[in-house]
C-alpha cells in the first residue's frame, strides 16, 4: 500500500516538476535559470536592486510596475543602465504597498511587478503568488535579508565581489 | 435631454421635439447603416429605461408621421397624420383637428387621399396651413431645424423609490451602475470624457441621521469614457470611506455630475492588436492607484535638466521622451533627505549604522541653482568592506558629510 502511494507521489511530484520547468521566463545573464513568469522572484543582499534593473533593460519590451513602500529608487540612474523610462510605472504605496501590488497585478498589462518592501507576511505573498500567476507576471521581491517562504518560487542572494555581481540560488522551486 | 446628448455621438445635427427626437443621419451613411443604428439606438434607450418607436425618412415630418402610426411608406398613413406636417417639433392637437373631421367626412382618410386633392381648394378651405402640409408632404418646402444646445452641467441621477433599497455598498453599486452608465453616454456623446466627478448620496432624513446629504468628489488621473473603469474607481472610494464612515439610513437618491471633462473620444479597439485595450487598462489601474494613494503616488518618471539629483527628473503621466543622460553612473537609490554621517578614523557612521570604508572614488563637483542659494557638492563613491557603495557628498569647503543615496 506505502509502495504505490510513494509511486503516486513520485508522479505527482513529477507532474508539478514538469509544470514548473513548462513556464515561461525571462532571460537574464545574471541568472542561469531565467526569472520565472507567474511566480515570485526574491532577491536579496547587496546588489538586489541593480540585478532587477539588469533584467528589466534586457527585456526592452515589456511594461514593469516598480512599487516601493518609500519610494528611493533614482528614475535617471535606470536610464543609465538602459531602462526606458516611459514603460516603467513608479508607485509610492505607503502603507497600501500589498494592495497596489494587487491592483497592478489584477490589470494584467505588467509583466514585470517590482516590490520594495522590508517584510510581506503570507497571507499577502500567498495572494500577489495568485495574482501574479493569473497574470503572468514576474513578480520581483527585493528584500533586505533572504526569507524562507513557500510562496517563493526562486530565490537569489546577491552580493558584490570587486565591483561585479555574484548570485547564489538559494532555492528554486 | 440626456438621450438628445448621448445621441449627439450618432449625428451632430439634433432637434428636440415634445414627443420626439430628431436626427440627421444623411450625411452619415458611410458610418452606419439604418439597421446598425436602429440597434445601436435601442441600447441607448435601455440604457435610459426608456421605450420608444425609431423610424427613418427622408424629411422630419414624414419620420415623426411613421413612427407615432407605427407605418412603414407615407402612403399607408392615416390622414391625421397631417399634424406631423404641421409642426413636427412641437404638435398641437388642436391645430388641424377641425381639418382632419372634415377630411374624414369627405372620405379622404389617408395621407395618399390628401395628396391627390387640389391644391386650390386646400388654400379655400383650410388656409395657409393646409397649403403648407401639401408642400412639406411633397417635399417643395425644408423645415428649419431648432438649434440643440447639452445643458451646461450634466447631472445624472435615479430616486429610490418605495421597493428599491439600498443600505450597503453593493446594492448601491446596483444603482450607480446604471446612474454612471447614462453619465458617461451623455458625456461621450458630446465627444468629451470625463475627468472629475460629484458624486452625492442622499439618505433618508430622521433624527438620527447626522449627515444626510454625503458627498464624494473625485478627480481622475487620466480622464476616462468607460463606465466600467468609472464605476471601479468610485467603488473603491465608497468602499474605503464607508467601512470608516457607514450609511446612517437607507439611501434615497444618488446623484453623480460630472464637474470636470476634456474633449476626447473612447479609443477603438484594433482587431489584430491588444495596444488600445492595454492603454485603457494602464489608465484605469493608473487612475485606481492615484485615486487610493494620492495624486502623484503612481507616476511616470521624465527627465529633466538639472545636475542635481533630486530636481534632474520630474513626475508626470504624459508621455516620456528620450534622453541621454551624460553624467557617471549615479546610484539607484537616492534619500529623499540627505542623511548626515560622521567620519570616524576609517568608518563612516549614520545612526546606527557602520561602515568600514575599503575605498573611495571621486570627487564629482554638482553646482544646482546659485540663484536660489544652492552651494556646490563634492561627492564620492565609497566602497565599504561589506560590498555597499555609499554615495556621499560634502558641501564644497565643508568637512560635513551626508549620505546621498545607495549603489544598492
């Protein structure tokens, strides 16, 4: 009986394995596997900012939503790093950051959601992973500290080696 | 009224009778046919919870005579029809009811009876009125058409009657529907889209009720012609402000205005690209965001001509042109407040915080406005031992510095 259900979920895993590596990603040269669409990215460590910045200006033709609680992201230094600015929608969310992640996610014309946020507990993870799996969207988390989630689908550390970026995968759904 | 504006989408030339509304729509054959209009006509009536019969003529008189008799060709019209002859802006029943008597008696019971009688005994008997019927029955003599003019403040509005309740936000939605539904026809129909709005809501009037008479005025980022959109963005609002401040009685009229609008027509759609579609919706979450967080929270970023880094961009929702930016690589994260930092020994200290300083770059001089007492800043890129890059200034001829912003 423990046999066949260990081979059911042998296949069960199989299927959400194939189901995972079927979605589509956006390409980046700093990350070998490609950020995953429909999922949640984190990324932390220093350097976090730039490495989202990176993979937005190599897929030039997508429309991204960077919302931060306190916005301090620097517009003109994205420029510089090839981000056109008329396809980036920056939102100052305050205290409705989880909400605006949402609407953003729920309009569905941003493939690309950035969120700056220190924390996000669960229940609001476990909704913008819904939201952006509806969506499609690659949902980008930068986080001070790397935190152990199970909405995550990818987790990246990154830190800065003489100048240069270095990522760790921490965990790849 | 509101019917007259929502059609002006169809032609400009209206004409508003007492029982009727007229429409030009010969020079708009190319654009649609009789049938297509006939339907798109019958949305708009039940839109506006209304009933009518829709017919189409070649003169006024002809198309008011077959939609009040219900016929199809001028010759099936019974002969007091010759009333819409007459003044078919504004009918009188009592104009050419002696005449239609005595039509009757004569045995002249159709309008193709009367075209078939003398002119000059028309003139005898009935005097200029009988010979203007003729002409206008014959199409010798145009009517001039009464100027239409759309009110100046467009307000749409339903009561709630005995049977109809509305206590909570969803059954008011129910009805705000439909109120933002003919608002927003009335208001595309004049080729303009809606930009700020009233929106009011009263409530019954008892000892209790503090406030009857609430009000919500709403301005929009990006104007807008869907009442979907529209009706989400007031949705939220009532949501948020109802949960703090909930209705003190059932509600008995709601009200919107439409307080602001900008000239514009609804985009159309592409068939073979989604590009419209996906600027609407941009528009709409934009709209939504800047309604909730406050009206430059959700923006777009354009550049602008100043060295320093807080003035050198500008928020804005138009479009973004392109622009090269020459000065070094700044940092993607600037402080909204530059933060004071000590210099210890090889530290730098701001709060808290610590850094060990393994190298610095720079300096790289920024003038701003001398005009309005800016003074020149060196700043430098310093490299701390844990990988961060810190971007700090110092006032030229200072030995203060502050952090600036994050190679983050």
């Amino acid at each position: 009986m423990n046999a066949v259900k260990a081979e059911r979920f042998a296949a069960l895993r199989a299927q959400i394995h194939a189901q995972y590596h079927q979605r589509e990603v956006f390409l980046c040269s700093a990350v070998t596997q490609g950020v995953p669409r429909g999922a949640i990215t984190a990324i932390a460590g220093v350097g976090k900012t730039e490495l989202a910045v990176r993979l937005i200006a190599e897929n030039p033709t997508f429309r991204v939503a960077w919302i931060e609680e306190h916005l301090s992201i620097f517009p003109l230094a994205l420029l510089q790093r090839g981000v056109g600015l008329n396809r980036v929608l920056f939102i100052d969310a305050g205290p409705d950051l989880a909400w605006s992640a949402l609407q953003v996610l729920k309009a569905q014309i941003f493939p690309v959601v950035v969120i700056y946020a220190a924390d996000l507990d669960l229940n609001t993870l476990r909704r913008v992973q819904l939201a952006a799996e509806t969506a499609n969207s690659a949902c980008i988390w930068l986080a001070d500290e790397p935190k152990n989630l199970w909405p995550i689908s990818l987790q990246l550390q990154s830190i800065r080696v003489d100048g240069e970026l270095a990522i760790t995968t921490l965990k790849s759904a | 009224m509101g019917l007259a504006e929502a059609c002006c989408r169809f032609s400009p030339q209206l004409a508003v009778g007492d029982r009727a509304l007229f429409m030009e729509i010969g020079a708009c054959r190319r654009l649609y046919s009789e049938e297509s209009l006939h339907q798109r006509l019958q949305v708009v009536l039940r839109r506006f919870e209304m009933s009518a019969r829709i017919a189409c003529a070649d003169d006024v008189p002809t198309s008011l005579a077959l939609a009040m008799y219900n016929q199809t060709s001028k010759d099936q019209l019974p002969i007091e029809a010759i009333q819409c002859y007459s003044t078919p802006f504004n009918i009188r029943s009592d104009t050419l009811a002696k005449a239609v008597q005595v039509f009757r008696k004569l045995g002249v019971v159709s309008i193709a009876d009367f075209v078939k009688l003398r002119t000059k005994g028309l003139v005898r008997r009935f005097g200029k009125e009988g010979l203007l019927v003729r002409h206008y029955l014959e199409g010798a003599a145009q009517l001039p058409w009464p100027r239409f003019v759309p009110p100046e403040h467009l307000v749409e509005g339903v009561d709630l009657q005995e049977g109809a309740v509305a206590m909570d936000l969803e059954q008011m939605i129910f009805y705000l529907k439909a109120v933002v539904d003919r608002a927003l026809l009335r208001v595309r129909g004049q080729g303009r889209l809606i930009s700020g709005l009233a929106l009011r809501i009263e409530q019954e009037r008892h000892k209790q009720v503090g406030e009857p008479m609430r009000i919500w005025n709403i301005d929009l980022a990006f104007p807008q012609g869907s009442a979907l959109a529209t009706l989400s963005i007031l949705r939220e609002r009532l949501d948020r402000d109802l949960q703090r401040f909930p209705l003190e009685s059932a509600v008995q009229r709601i009200e919107v205005e439409v307080t602001r609008s900008v000239q514009g027509r609804s985009r159309q759609h592409d068939l073979f690209t989604n590009k419209e579609k996906e600027l609407e919706s941009f528009q709409s979450v934009v709209s939504r965001l800047t309604e909730k967080l406050g009206f430059h929270k959700a923006f777009l970023a354009a550049p602008h001509e100043s060295h320093l880094p807080e003035r050198c961009w500008r928020k804005t929702l138009g479009e973004v042109g392109e622009f090269k930016v020459l000065a070094p690589p700044r940092p993607l994260r600037v402080l909204r407040q530059p933060q004071a930092v000590r210099r210890i020994d090889n530290f730098l200290v701001c709060g808290r915080r610590r850094w060990k300083v393994a190298a610095i770059r720079g300096p790289e001089r920024l003038s701003g406005d001398w005009w309005f007492g800016d003074r020149e800043r060196d700043y430098y890129r310093i490299e701390a031992e844990t990988g961060e890059e810190l971007w700090v200034f110092t006032f030229a001829g200072s030995d203060e510095h502050y952090l600036h912003g994050l190679f983050d």
